[in-house]
C-alpha cells in the first residue's frame, strides 16, 4: 500500500469519528467528544482515540473502514430524519402564527 493511499485513509476515518462526537457542548472535553463517537460508533475508547489522534501505528483494516462509512452513513441519516422533523414542526409553528395574524 503506497504512503499516500494510507495518509488518506486515515484523514477519512479521523474525519468520521471527529465528526461521530458531534455536537459538542458548552464545557465538553476532547474525551467527552472521543467517547460519544465511540459508543456511537461501536468501537472501544482506546481505538477512537488512536484514530481521532490519526496514530500511525493504528493501522485501519479494510473490513473497519468499511464499517465505519456504513456506520457514518447510518449517523447521517439519523441526523437527516431528525433535522427533517424538527423542520416539519417549525413550519406548522410559523404556519400556525400567521394563520392566527
């Protein structure tokens, strides 16, 4: 495997579980934001960390990176259902104020 096809493999998987330990909030730490991408991405603590810190000696097998976009994928739905709903309820809010104006 050439040094350039693992360098970005590994900035894919640092970028899916950086972004697996979103949102952060006000007071969160870098270990609160690790271990929320990894119970969310099914990996222990001590392998999210390796991979948010792109450790080079976390080598990332094949069969892991696969399930970590299927498992991104899963994450953004999620987010995209949730986002969906929370704008359904914001349109019947405003429709519902300008009903009543």
């Amino acid at each position: 495997m050439s040094r350039g096809l693992s360098d970005g493999l590994a900035c894919e998987m640092q970028r899916i579980v950086r972004r697996a330990g979103e949102p952060w909030t006000p007071g969160d730490s870098v270990k609160a934001a690790i271990s929320r991408a990894a119970r969310r991405l099914g990996l222990s603590f001590r392998r999210t960390r390796s991979i948010w810190y792109a450790d080079p000696r976390a080598a990332i097998r094949a069969y892991e990176a696969d399930e970590l976009r299927r498992r991104e994928w899963d994450l953004l739905l999620d987010r995209k259902h949730r986002l969906d709903a929370e704008l359904a309820q914001l349109t019947a809010r405003i429709d519902e104020a300008h009903a009543s104006q």
